[in-house]
C-alpha cells in the first residue's frame, strides 16, 4: 500500500477573483496532481481506498473524481452513453482512461435535493472491473473510526455507513459501488 496522500484539496472552495489567482491553488493544485498520478497507477485496492477516505468524513467536489482516470492522448468525447443513464449521468468507457483493468466509471448525478432546490450531486459513484476483485478488507479497513454494518447476498457485500457521506457500498466481484448521503452534500461552485 502506497502512502496516505492529503486529500484536503477535494474539499477546498478556490477563490476566483480577476486579475489574480488563489494563492492557496498552488498547494492544492500539487495535491490533485499526486491524486490523479495515484488513481491511474497505483493497485485498485488503493483506488477503492482513496475513493473512501475521499467520502468517508465529508462530501467532496466530484469533479475530481470525474477526471482522475482520464487518458488525454484519448480526445474529447466519451461517445454514445448506455441507454440506462440519466441526463445528468457521466459514463467513462475503458478507451478513455488511463487504466486498463477497469472496464468503466458512471457517477450518477441527481438532480435536487429536497429542501435544496435545483442543485446537482453525485447520487453514486460506480466503477465495474474486467477481472474479479475481492475489496471487503480494504472497505472494511478504510471505514475504521465510523459505525457501519454489513449484510451479505449470494453475490454482493453491502456496507451501510453511519453519519458518513457515504451511505452505503456495495461490492461484487466485478463492481464497486458508493452511494452519497444526500444529508452530507456540500455545494461547490
């Protein structure tokens, strides 16, 4: 297992103003370099790591999680989506990422927040693998210090987590899945 990275970076609110730049950036904008550099070579067990200890205390900018596995040599352009997603969905399919053992990546966005209005948020994060996984120890290890419980299924582990921004994960061999407490969301702008 690599090194713990700081991951303060994706939950900071850069400043814009004209004519300058947050001073701040030029600390988080290294933080977010080693971030990417991590998710698109370290092992999967520490991807599904980072992942957690990205949502584990409080929500993040997804935006960060959108871009961490993108090959630019690929262009612009993801290409047709599964018909199963939503407008506001994002799908990365295999050809547009730097990583070749994980078939594809699908945030599902929800659109509003009861008592919030119109706002957007990462309803789930889901990721689905070319080759069987086994992540319960890391899942389990990442979510030391909060209360969580697991039931298990013929094919699946569900972890529900308490006073979290993660709600629940759910794992099979081939699929990892985070699903966002929507009582945890932050607005980034």
């Amino acid at each position: 297992m690599e090194p713990k990275i700081n991951l303060e970076f994706l939950y900071y609110q850069e400043t814009q103003g004209l004519d300058w730049t947050d001073p701040n950036m030029e600390v988080y904008d290294e933080q977010e370099w080693e971030f990417d550099r991590k998710m698109k070579t370290t092992a999967l067990k520490d991807v599904i790591k980072l992942i957690i200890e990205g949502y584990k205390e409080k929500y993040p900018q997804q935006k960060f999680f959108k871009t961490c596995f993108y090959d630019t040599k690929t262009g612009i352009g993801n290409g047709k989506y599964p018909d199963h997603l939503g407008q506001y969905d994002y799908y990365q399919p295999s050809k547009k990422m730097a990583r070749k053992d994980i078939k594809y990546l699908i945030m599902h966005i929800d659109k509003g927040i009861k008592g919030i209005g119109n706002a957007r948020y990462m309803k789930e994060l889901e990721l689905e693998f070319f080759e069987p996984q086994t992540f319960n120890t890391v899942v389990k290890n990442t979510l030391q210090g909060k209360d969580f419980s697991i039931s298990h299924t013929s094919n699946s582990t569900v972890y529900k987590v308490k006073d979290s921004a993660i709600s629940e994960i759910e794992i099979t061999p081939l699929k990892f899945k985070l699903t966002t407490n929507p009582q945890k969301w932050i607005a980034y702008y």
